[in-house]
C-alpha cells in the first residue's frame, strides 16, 4: 500500500525526518490491563520510546470509568467509557473522534485497539502500525479454539445482558482480528515466537536503563527499608499467574528448606486472588510487598538478591517477553529463568537457565549463586551490559526511528 498521506502532511519527510503526532490506541487503560503498574508497560514504554526519536504522542483507549494513569502534558491520555455491545458502537465513536494523530499505532490485534484503527483509516488514509506483544488466542486454546455453534449459544451470548458475544473483544473476534493483521502498513513485534507467526520488525520491550541503574542505589539499605535484610531473598517483581512458574520456585525452596531463603512477591496479582493461594500454601517461604508505583520499582529491585523469572512452557509464555527480565537485567542482578520462549535469547550466557516445570533445577541454582555470590555479581554486570545495548529505551527508539522514517518515505524501504 503505498503512503501518500505523510508526504502531503509534510513535504520534509522524505529528506528530514518530521516530527509526528503518533496516537497509541489501547484496548484497556484500566488498571487490569496497560494502567497496571503505574503504566510502565508496552504502550507507555512505545510512546516513551517516539518521544525520545522526536515524536509527540497521545494514548488513546477504553477504560471502566477514568483510565488508571494519568494524562500529562508530555503524554495526553484519552480515556473513553468501556461498553459491551451495542452500546459499543457508541464508545467507538467517540474513540475515533479522540484520535489526533499522523500515524496510528495499534497496541494488540483486538477490535477494540486494531479495529478502531482500521475504521479511522478508512476515513483519513493515515498509515497503521500494529503492535502485537501476545498471542492473544493463547489465553483461548490458541489455533484450536472454536466458537461452539448453534441457535442456543448463539441466542443466549447476543441477548443476555453480558451474554459473551457481547463482549467487543470475544475470541471470536479476535480470530477475526488475526485474519486482518497483513492489513496494516507495518508490524511491530518482540519476541521470535510472534515474528514467526505474523512477520514484522522486532522491537523488544525498552528499560530505562537511566532509572535502572544499580549505582543509583544502596541495596542493604534498602533491603533494611523493606524489611528483607536478614534474608536471602527471590524476587518476584510482577503479577502471580499460574504459568509464571512460582510455584516451582516455592517447592524448590521446600527442597533445600533452609530458614533465610525468601521468595519475595511485589503487588501481588490485579487479576484473581491466586497470590493468596500461594500464601495459603507457603506463607513460610514468601515475603509480599505492597503494589509500588512504577518509578520506585528500581528500587525494588535493587534490595533483592536474585531476580526470578521461571516460565512454565505454554503458548502464552512463548509468545511473551517479561518486563521483570530486563528489570533484573538493568539492575545488574542475578537472573535465575527457564529456558521459554525468547529467555535464553535475551539472557544469553549472562544469567542462570534451567529448564521449565523443575524445581529441582531451580534448587540446584539457587545454591549455586549463593555458594559463589562473586560469580553471579560478574554475570548481574554482564548482564546490565547487554540490557544497555540491546534491551533499552535507547535501542527500541533506534528501531523504532526507522520504521517511522520508512513510512515516512517508502523509497527508504
């Protein structure tokens, strides 16, 4: 498809490199879904990333009642009523009229994010970049979901009040959505998994490696601040899933049952209640801070010993790039992860792999940092070292300068 709409917006594009309005549209602003943590997710780390190539941007995008970041002057965020349908078709209106942009920059191939941006170049010819950091149809069985047809489901999902077909983001629709991925001008992905699966350029997921840098803080201070410091301690600094694999970690430090070994939880889970679970099980072995706002999760991280990321092995995993990785990583600290998805990728010889659903791996691990504490310090630094290069706000603002200057001028292509 050729672009015509950026040359005639700005006559410069192909010989300077305009700044651009780029407008993210999210599916969910609320704090379940891109609020959560203070917004230091995908959607805010993309327009952290614009801004630093010289591009302003706004965040667009449903919410139950107001969005959970706030705007600001350096990112207006527009935060529309979330519906079901029909009443659906109402929000969307009002979502298409909100958006200001030069580009759109859809975050998940979801009706309610991909397919607004489609309906708004319909009408405006703007080029469309789609975001995709999950394969959506995992969490539904992924290539073997099938909508159970017949006039019963079908009635009972379309006319009860929160019948399932309601919902502006059913599977349904989503399979829907994938079948129209090849439509937009551009995809953005991070992780091998989803490039193979829907092409596009990579763009892993950027620290801020300015806010995450461990010469900033005093750890044993602040393991005494969060009263972790007559403890060896596992850090967990996302939200409990049963795929994460914590419970491994958990029955690994039942293996080895020595008194000061901790797995610390940050915030527990937005979701469901299963973090309580886990305390049910093992209140013994975890320690559970309270949510922080995202800019004193460096902090965080730095009063832990060893970062943990240990991923089960599931279509949801493999498609997936933890943020808590790179977190450990800027932070220069251990790493203990299973080999899922990008993880060994990622980490490559600068942290400690084990393989998925073993805890006694893991065990085994976990004694071997603690038993030489100078030889996992030299692999936190190594491993700090190619979060600079790779993995920083830096790096995806380089990736991403250039796919916005190869809309801006096809002939770059």
């Amino acid at each position: 498809m050729s672009l015509p709409h950026l040359t005639q917006l700005c006559p410069t594009a192909a010989r300077s490199q305009p700044s651009l309005k780029i407008s993210i549209l999210v599916s969910d602003l609320s704090k379940s879904g891109a609020g959560r943590w203070g917004g230091a997710v995908r959607p805010f780390l993309l327009a952290q990333a614009l801004r630093q190539a010289g591009h302003t941007t706004e965040l667009v995008g449903f919410a139950d009642g107001d969005a959970a970041v706030a705007s600001t002057a350096e990112l207006p965020v527009k935060a529309i009523s979330a519906s079901l349908y029909p009443q659906f078709l109402g929000s969307a209106q009002k979502f298409l009229k909100q958006i200001e942009g030069d580009i759109l920059y859809a975050y998940k191939p979801k009706p309610s994010s991909f397919g607004m941006a489609l309906i708004h170049r319909l009408a405006t010819h703007k080029p469309l970049i789609l975001d995709i950091d999950d394969w959506e149809l995992s969490w539904h069985g992924g290539d073997d979901y099938r909508y159970p047809w017949s006039i019963k489901s079908l009635l009972k999902d379309l006319l009860r009040p929160k019948g399932a077909l309601r919902q502006p983001d059913h599977p349904l629709y989503l399979r829907g959505m994938e079948q129209l991925v090849q439509q937009a001008d551009a995809i953005t992905v991070h992780n091998q998994f989803l490039q193979q699966r829907f092409g596009g350029v990579s763009v892993p997921n950027g620290k801020d490696v300015s806010l995450f840098d461990p010469q900033r803080y005093d750890s044993l201070a602040l393991k005494q601040r969060y009263g972790l410091s007559t403890y060896r301690t596992l850090m967990f600094p996302g939200a409990p899933r049963p795929y994460k694999g914590l419970e491994d970690v958990l029955t690994a430090l039942d293996l080895l049952d020595q008194p000061d070994l901790r797995l610390v939880i940050v915030g527990g889970s937005p979701y469901d209640d299963y973090d309580q679970q886990l305390m049910q099980q093992w209140s013994h072995r975890i320690i559970q801070l309270l949510r922080q706002p995202a800019e004193l999760m460096p902090e965080i991280v730095a009063a832990a010993d060893v970062i943990v990321v240990p991923q089960r092995d599931t279509a949801a995993t493999r498609a997936q790039f933890p943020l808590k990785l790179t977190d450990g990583m800027a932070m220069a600290k251990p790493i203990l992860a299973t080999r899922v998805g990008d993880i060994p990728a990622i980490l490559a010889d600068t942290g400690y792999l084990v393989d998925p659903d073993s805890p006694s791996q893991i065990a085994t691990a976990i004694q071997s940092i603690f038993a030489d504490p100078a030889a996992a310090a030299r692999k936190g630094i190594s491993a700090r070292a190619r979060a600079v290069e790779h993995y920083s706000i830096e790096a995806m603002s380089k990736r991403l300068a250039s796919l916005i200057a190869n809309l801006a001028d096809p002939s770059k292509k």
